[in-house]
C-alpha cells in the first residue's frame, strides 16, 4: 500500500518499477528504485533478451512532494543482445531518452508556469531557467475557432513585440478566453475574424472603439453590439474629473490639496454618503458653481444608470444628453457626442445585460503574470502564457 502511494507522489505508472529503499535527508526525498527482469528488445537486431550484461544506478530528479525536491536513485539493467552481441540499457517510461528528470516533473514544471515566472519555477523545481522555458515553448496549445454565440473585445497594455497594447478575445456566457490577439489594429481583428468559423456569433460587447466596431461590421456583418456599461459609464466620470482639476488649479494651496484629496468623495454616490461626508461635499462645492453643476450633471447619469431598463433607458438617456448640451461644462459636451455615436449600443446594454467585466479580471490578472515575470518581450510567449494559465486552472478545479 505504501509503495503504490509513493508511486502516485512520483507520478510513476509503471508497473514494472519496484521501491527497495527511501530516506529523507536535508530536507529532500531520496528513493531508490529498479525494475522487474523482463524480456527486452535489441534496437540493433530486434532480437528478444534476458541476459544482463551490468547494472549502473542513475540519478533522477523527480517531481516535488510539499515543495521539497526528490532524488530518485535508478538502478538499471545494460542486457547483451544474445544475437548481435550488442548491449542496451533497458527502456524506462518515464524518463525520456538523455534526460535527468522524469516526464511527471516537467509537467509539475508547466503546472507552476502557469502562475510564476520562468525564473522562479526553474528555482522552485531544481532545473535551469532555460529547461523551463523550452519545455513551455515546445508545449502546444489547442485554440478554439469556432466562436460562440456571445463574445467580447477589450485591449490590455501587453507590451510585447514592440506593441503596447494587445487584444483580448472571450466567451462571455462560459467566462472563457478564446484568444489574443497581437495589436488592436482593426485589421488585426478583422484578420482574425476571418479566419474563424463565426457563423454563430449574435453579440459582441466592447468598450467605445470605432476600431473594434469597424471590425466586427467588416467581418461578422451586422451582429448587435453591446456598449460596455463600465466604458461609457467611465466617460462621466472622466468629464467630472477634469471639470475638478480644472477648478482645483484656481484654488488657494490649502484649498487645492483640499479639492485634490476629495477625488473619491466626489465621485461617490450620494445615496451612498453618510452625514458627515454629504457635509463635506457641501462645503467643497460652496462657491464653485462650475463643480457644483458638473456634480449635478454626474449624479443624474449616475441615477439614470443605476434606476433604468430597457424600456425607460431611452427617454432618460436623452433627456441627460438635453441638460449636459445646455449646460456650461464643456467637459461634458464631448461626453453627450460619444453617447449620440454610440447611442443604440448603449440601449442595448439594457436589453442584454452583458458586459466586460470577465475581461478587466483577466486583464488584472495578465498585469500580475507580466510583473512576476519582469516583463515578456514576446507576444508568442504572452499570449502562450495567457492561455496556458486558464488550462491550468480548468484542471486544477
């Protein structure tokens, strides 16, 4: 019973191999193994042996146990051809032919790839940076192309090959990433659109970008598009905040770190802000009539968004579009010109309540993979590396 444990720990199959000893020394895990006597195959002549010609012990490294490295010590059979005279060691499975690891540790290796960078892996297991990234590189990674029914586009700041932002494609409904893409041009997209089967796609949800929606019109004809809520939200919030800093840099110094430090506050919902802080947003409005009317302008939206549905989304929207074109804040005039271009994606938000928020969790985590690696220069590496993590994570669960 405790040998077949032992051998599911190493990973090790094969009924063939016997445990005759184990130790644990200086925090690592020593076993010595050997296998059966069985008839071999000669690679020269093909001719089927028993005889031994010597024994040589090998040392393996194997996959870890608690974080902690393991020695497996081989004992292997060099048999004599009895035809050709020629000798041969036994085949062993698994370990592959020149290597001093076992397969169950490069796999280990590829598990741990998936959230650590290459470096760190290489430390954690024992084997060289390099070993590491050759087996990630020679490891394939099936992409899907046969897009679904719901999808979404976002860019994220990637930096690789020379191009600061990169495009991300996923299944909204199973909350799965399809693939990346290596820039946000909107041929890229239109590419890639091309060369996958997208005769189910019905909607695509996305941020504000004429690029993404000059693609998808281009390549997948007339499919409804879904405005991102937190995008063309995030438009407000923005207008607001420049109106803010705008009045700020008007203000005495006290007054002005004052403004500065009230960002989140001022951004908050009222319904959300307790007495003390209403107060407070009172008195950094007072004498600021521009600021005051901006705050107004936003916490209409704000309700607008928050208390509507697909029936009353229209009359609200436009009604909002009415006071901020009448209003003296220029800051929001650019905001009702965006809402006009995208007016019926951002209706449709409130038919279909899809949106990008899977993809900003992706996103942050990519930030995360990206600062634990130190960078990836490599687009093939970071999408590669992208993927590979969400595989890893599918197995896991």
């Amino acid at each position: 019973m405790q040998e077949h444990f032992i051998m599911e720990l190493l990973g090790i199959k094969d009924k063939h191999v016997e445990l005759w000893d184990m130790k644990e020394e200086n925090r690592e895990f020593h076993f010595w193994l050997q296998t059966k006597q069985r008839k071999q195959t000669c690679p020269n002549c093909g001719t089927k042996t028993k005889r031994v010609h010597s024994y040589r012990t090998q040392k393996i490294k194997g996959r870890l146990i608690e974080d902690r490295p393991v020695k497996i010590h081989l004992r292997k059979r060099r048999y004599l051809c009895t035809a050709c005279k020629k000798t041969f060691y036994e085949k062993v499975g698994f370990i592959k032919r020149y290597q001093r690891h076992t397969t169950s540790l490069e796999q280990q290796v590829l598990t741990y790839v998936g959230e650590n960078s290459f470096k760190d892996v290489g430390k954690m297991a024992g084997v060289s940076t390099n070993l590491v990234m050759r087996l990630f590189d020679q490891r394939r990674i099936k992409v899907q192309r046969i897009l679904p029914a719901i999808i979404a586009i976002d860019e994220f700041k990637g930096d690789a090959d020379k191009e600061k932002f990169q495009t991300i494609i996923v299944d909204v409904q199973n909350k799965k990433i399809i693939d990346v893409l290596p820039d946000r041009l909107s041929k890229t997209i239109e590419n890639y659109f091309r060369k996958c089967d997208t005769s189910e796609v019905k909607v695509v949800v996305m941020d504000l970008s004429k690029r993404f929606k000059d693609a998808v019109r281009k390549a997948l004809g007339n499919p409804l598009i879904v405005a991102d809520r937190f995008h063309y939200m995030r438009q407000v919030y923005w207008g607001f905040d420049k109106v803010r800093r705008e009045v700020q840099n008007e203000l005495r110094k006290e007054d002005r770190i004052l403004c500065k430090r009230s960002k989140e506050l001022l951004w908050k919902s009222p319904f959300k802000l307790t007495d003390d802080q209403k107060s407070r947003v009172k008195e950094l409005l007072k004498d600021k009539p521009r600021l005051q009317e901006a705050y107004v302008l936003k916490n209409k939206l704000d309700e607008w968004f928050k208390t509507s549905n697909s029936n009353t989304a229209k009359a609200g929207l436009e009604r909002w579009c009415e006071l901020a074109e009448n209003s003296n804040i220029e800051a929001f005039h650019s905001v009702v010109g965006t809402f006009k271009r995208w007016k019926t994606e951002i209706l449709n938000s409130f038919v279909y309540l899809y949106s990008n928020g899977y993809i900003e969790g992706v996103n942050n985590t990519t930030k995360v993979i990206k600062r634990k690696s130190y960078g990836i220069k490599s687009f093939a590496r970071l999408r590669k590396k992208i993927l590979w993590r969400q595989i890893v994570r599918e197995v896991s669960v």
